[in-house]
C-alpha cells in the first residue's frame, strides 16, 4: 500500500503547467522551491485535534505557496514513509486525508470522527487551527514565572501510574530502546524485602534507520535520524506491571483496546479509478482543511499513489491530474530553510492509533521540508525526556511552534521551554516528572533505626541499600526506577518541645550531607514534613536552600498536624487544604524563581479525614507533580481497602499515587509484583 498523494492543481498558480504522463517525471518544474515564512509570534501552537486539520494547520504557518504538496491517507504505512521522506526531500508540505480508506483495508466501524479512521467522519471545520501567544518577544528570553493560583493548562499527561513511551530522537518521532544505566548494585539483603521473581520488561521494536541513543539521563548524544520506512511490529501485551495502558480514572479498570498496524497490502498499480464513498459528499470533501489548504498553496504537481486518497482529491478539487509513482515527483527543491525555528512533535507509541503515528510522521516531514529543527517528545511538554532538555538548553530555540492542542496555550509552552533550556533534569531525565520515572523510596530519619529503614544504617550503606530495593523493580516497571530517599525533616514528638509546637526541625546542615550524597549518586530525595502544631509553609521555608536542588521535592504527612486542643497520639491528625495550598504555591513558586525542574509535592494520607476539604486541594500548578501517597499498613485486605478509600476521594487533578510497604507493620509486606499490580500502578513506592 501506497497511500499517498502529491498533488497539483492545472490552472492554479498562475497557470501552471500540467504533469507529465504517469511514471514520467515532470520537467516544467525542474528548480522549482517553495515560498516559506516563519510564525508571526515567537511562540505558535497549531490547535485541534483532527489529523486533517493539524496538518494543514502546520502548513499554513510554514509555508505561503508549494510547488508541489504531498497528500496521504492517515494511516500508518510504508507508502506514507515512503511519501514522508520525499516531501522532506523536496521541500513540500504533507498533508492528510482522514476520509479516504486505502486500498485493502476497511474503516473501523468504532472510530470516532476526530480520528480520522472512518469515512463517515463528519467534515473538517473550516475554523483557523491556530492559537498563538501575543508575545512578540524571543523565546529565549522567556522567564518562568511564579505560579500563585494558576490557570495554566497541565500538560498532557496520562492518568495515575500510566507510563510514559521511551524517548525519543529529534527528528522522525522514533522510539528508542531504553538501556538499563545504572550500575549492577550488590545483591538484595533479606532485610530489604521478599525476594523478587524477576519478570521480562517488554522492549520497544527496533526500526530501520533508527539512532543507538540512551534515554532519561543518559550522558550519549542524542542524534537526529531520518524518517522511518517501515511500521512498527505489532507489541505484546504489556505485563500487569507496565502501566501503559492504564484509563484515565484512577478507579476504572485499564483498557486492553488497541488499534492494531494497518495492513500493508495494496500496491501503487491497483484500480486508479476508485471513487469516493458516498459519505462525505463532494461538498463536504471541498471544505475539508486539506482541500482548503492545498487551494491556498497553489501547488502544480500530483502525485496519487492510492485510489481512494486519489479519488477524494479529484472530488475535492476538480480538474487535478494524477501520477502514481514517487519516482515522477519532479526535482523541485526546498525552500529557504526555516533554521530558526524549532518545531516540536508529540510522539506517538507504537500501540497508538495508526492515525496518531500518520499525524507525527507527516508534521515531522512537513516541518523538516521547511528547514525547521524538529523534537518529538515523549507528552505534549518541552520538559519531557532527556534529549528534549539537552538539546533546548545547547542551542536554545529563537522560535517555538507545537503541533496539536495538547500543548496548550503558547504562553504556557513558552514558560516550560524556559524551565528545559535551563539544562536542569531530575534523576531519570527530563524536567517533566510524571510520566517517565517511578521512584522507590527508603523512608526515615537518619541515624535513627526506629523511624524506618533509611536510618538503619550510616549513609553511603543507606545508599547502596535504596539502590538494592529500586533493582528490585526494575524488571517490572516500563520507565526508569529512581532509587530515592525520604527524610522526615521535621519529626512529630510527645513533647512540646521549646517552640510549643509538638515538632522537632532538623536544621538544613544536619540533612545536607544525606541529600547531597544522594544526588550525588543519581538518586531524588524527598524532605518530609509532620509539622504538629507548626505551620506547615513555616516548616517548609526552613528548607528552601535544600529545596532549590533539582533533585529535592517535599512532602506533608497530614498524621501528624495537631489542630487546636490536641495532643500527640490521642488521634490520627487532619491538615486543611487551604494549609497545603500555601505551601504548594510556595513551592511553585520557588521552582519557578530559579527555573528548575518540575517538583514531587507528596501529600501522605490513609484515612479520608487526613484532608480536611480535600476536594479544594490545589493541584494546578504546572510547577509541580502532585502525589497522594497511601500510607496504610497491616495485612493486604486492610491496606487494598485503604487504597480503595484513598483513590475514591483524590481531588479533580491529582493524577499520581503512592504506596508504601512496611517491613514489620504489614502482615506479611507483600512483593514488588503484588505492589505493582495495584491500579492504578504506583509511581512512587516507600519502604518503612
């Protein structure tokens, strides 16, 4: 199958002439080049959803006219690639047709209008796609700023515990294998946890033309590679461990729905004479966003290697003459390279929907056909994934242009792009923290055994022990593990102490040595707070030259805030959301002062009155990633039911979960392949 076609139109263009006979190549247009110009804002986002109306909507941004445009049914196959890779070539814009079912498949009777997978979608609105921020300025001198209540859209990220795909190159949206970084650590000691039964992480399928780069913090470079020629091989199912296919509510049960690769089993020399279905009508057709734009374009050649994008194209626009082989494109030649812009690309996994992965190769073809730098990113966010960051923060972007309304509002995009051209990743990669790590914590104060497993040892042990734990999940996780620690930085007492207050503060250079050790070694540390009759944000600012580490996020145990008239262990405490929001707010608003990576704010929680008004708990800030973590213990039917509890009362936007194993208050601790089997899977597990 060959689902493609470039297109021209006689008579337009100032009477351009016609094509020569099929599997000849057109000489009338011998030198011809496209007319490019860049976005009018420093910071441009193509809206929509709809393949056809993306795609067209990049053109329009890049590109005033082209003497040639490739036009492609919106399903994955090797004559798209094909098609992708001489657009790039040429110098022509790549468009899609959602309408036209190649020859040798058939619509899925399920396909949703906006997927652009049946023919019975309704027509394209003929509405601009475009949304740009009314900032002229450079993107390079774009600033984060601080956050207090944000509007800002969040970024495009799954549901709790959903995982992120691999990252990937710069240019063609390739996945890329993952390699295992770290070190070999010793072997687990039986104090650690039960012995885990190590289970085959599913890999990614390697394609041709692909780059050998290392994702989330690796120290390769990451290289740019051509367009792929052929689809991805159909995946495994993921084990129950690989979140990947997780819904979107943290209660529902994950979708096992996957749209299977298309099959490539039609060839350029099949019926040129196919016709369009009777849905949508020629009108319909006629104000579709590619017929539009390819009008606007006044492009001279065509090109139809598929019947039915052919067929479509003819009712579209009438009077359009056909070739049907690649080999007759004439030698037109690209137009004066955009360089300086930088286009980003979301990624589409491999198990995606074919439309998806149509939409990022034919964005990425038209993009690089104009000169432009292309990033596919693993989400919609310029912070996501290692390569992404290492490369914005070498040669910082002078304009930025997303693809798709996943991105959100230019501004906000804008904003992200300063935090990833500072250089600073987390542990794992990346200054996006969810998706892409899940982080597997030792929990307690140091040299103090009876708080927990982190001070059951000195340092350097208590290193190599968190090392040992995250080894164990390594085989069961689809992204990167994170060995991490959380320190209780304030400590509930019985006493009231000098300050009154029922809570002990460590000062910022007894923990020094323990979090700097630990970003030393590749791990992230978490500062945790139980603030008695302290004010929480109080509390929190004692940590602020800590906190302005990449590696260092906070946390807030609601067990342990004393409201007025009560007493250390007389109840289980309660803290009200207005108290969390300040310090989240406070926090965002650091991260966003010194323009660092995104922070894990953790809000510890077993019961549902640990969180007084939780439904106004704040969770906009696109600073931070914010995590409920489950903190019940006792047998496995206690603690599934607190879980239970805990998921029914997240508060609108809380995407990510937390889980903690205790060595001697769970009967038994369960193992790392029964903590990864809750649903959603936990991105963050802690060892007590």
């Amino acid at each position: 199958m060959c689902a493609v076609v470039a297109v021209a139109l006689a008579g337009c263009g100032g009477g351009g002439k016609k094509a020569g006979p099929d599997g000849q190549q057109d000489q009338s247009l011998k030198g011809a080049a496209a007319s490019l110009h860049l976005p009018t804002d420093c910071a441009t986002v193509v809206g929509g959803a709809d393949p056809q109306v993306v795609t067209a909507g990049l053109s329009s941004q890049l590109f005033d006219t082209a003497p040639v445009v490739v036009l492609a049914a919106a399903a994955d196959g090797v004559g798209l690639r094909i098609a992708a890779e001489k657009a790039r070539t040429i110098g022509a814009p790549m468009l899609l047709d959602t309408n036209a079912v190649p020859v040798g498949q058939t619509a899925s009777p399920s396909a949703s209008p906006t997927s652009g997978s049946s023919r019975t979608a309704s027509p394209t609105p003929t509405a601009s796609p475009v949304s740009t921020a009314n900032s002229t300025a450079p993107c390079v001198a774009a600033t984060p700023q601080p956050s207090g209540d944000e509007s800002a859209e969040p970024s495009d990220t799954p549901s709790p515990g959903a995982s992120a795909p691999a990252d990937t190159n710069l240019t063609s949206g390739l996945p890329l294998t993952t390699p295992d970084t770290r070190a070999p650590s010793d072997s687990p000691s039986p104090q650690d946890t039960p012995e885990a039964t190590d289970s085959p992480e599913p890999t990614e399928t390697s394609t041709p033309a692909t780059v050998t780069a290392q994702s989330y913090g690796s120290t390769e470079a990451c290289q740019p590679t051509s367009i792929p020629l052929t689809a991805p091989e159909p995946t495994a199912s993921p084990t129950p461990s690989a979140s990947a296919s997780e819904s979107p509510s943290p209660s529902a049960t994950p979708s096992e729905d996957a749209s299977a690769t298309p099959s490539d089993t039609a060839s350029p020399s099949e019926s040129p004479t196919a016709t369009p279905s009777d849905t949508p009508s020629a009108a319909a057709l006629t104000d579709t966003a590619w017929a539009q734009e390819i009008r606007r374009l006044h492009p001279q050649v065509v090109l139809a290697t598929d019947p039915a994008v052919a067929a479509d194209l003819a009712s579209a626009v009438p009077g359009v003459r056909v070739v049907d082989s690649v080999d007759a494109l004439p030698q037109a030649k690209p137009g004066k390279a955009l360089s300086e812009l930088t286009v980003f690309v979301q990624h589409a996994a491999d198990d995606a929907p074919s439309v998806e992965r149509a939409v990022e190769i034919a964005s990425t073809a038209t993009a690089l056909a104009a000169g432009a730098r292309v990033i596919t990113l693993p989400v919609a966010d310029p912070r996501a994934g290692f390569c992404a960051v290492q490369t914005l923060s070498a040669k910082p972007p002078t304009q930025i242009l997303g693809v798709g309304g996943a991105f959100g509002s230019a501004s906000v995009m804008a904003t992200r792009l300063a935090t990833a051209e500072s250089g600073l990743q987390i542990p794992g990669g990346g200054a996006l923290f969810f998706p892409g790590r899940r982080l597997v914590a030792l929990y307690g104060y140091p040299g103090t055994p009876e708080l927990g497993a982190l001070g059951q040892q000195p340092l350097q042990a208590a290193i190599s022990r968190a090392k040992r734990v995250a080894d164990q999940y390594t085989s069961l996780s689809n992204v990167p593990v994170v060995p991490t620690f959380e320190i209780i930085a304030t400590t509930a007492q019985g006493v009231p102490g000098g300050d009154g207050n029922y809570s002990g503060e460590s000062t910022v250079e007894q923990l020094r040595p323990w979090v700097e050790e630990a970003g030393a070694a590749g791990m992230y540390v978490v500062l945790d707070l139980q603030p008695g009759r302290a004010n929480a944000l109080s509390q929190a600012k004692i940590y602020e030259p800590l906190l302005k580490l990449p590696w260092v996020g906070l946390a807030v145990d609601p067990e342990w805030k004393l409201q007025p008239g009560q007493h250390p262990l007389g109840q289980i405490g309660s803290i009200y959301s207005s108290e969390l929001n300040s310090v989240s707010s406070w926090l965002s608003d650091l991260t966003a002062r010194y323009a660092l990576p995104q922070k894990l704010f953790v809000v510890h929680q077993f019961r549902k009155s640990m969180i007084l008004d939780e439904s106004d708990l704040s969770t906009s800030h696109d600073n931070l990633a914010v995590l409920i973590h489950m903190d019940g213990q006792g047998f496995p039917y206690d603690k599934d039911a607190t879980w239970a509890v805990v998921k029914s009362v997240l508060p609108r936007g809380v995407k990510w979960l937390g889980w903690k194993d205790f060595y001697t208050k769970d009967h038994p601790m369960i193992s790392p392949e029964a903590t990864m089997s809750k649903k959603p899977t936990p991105v963050m597990i802690s060892y007590q």
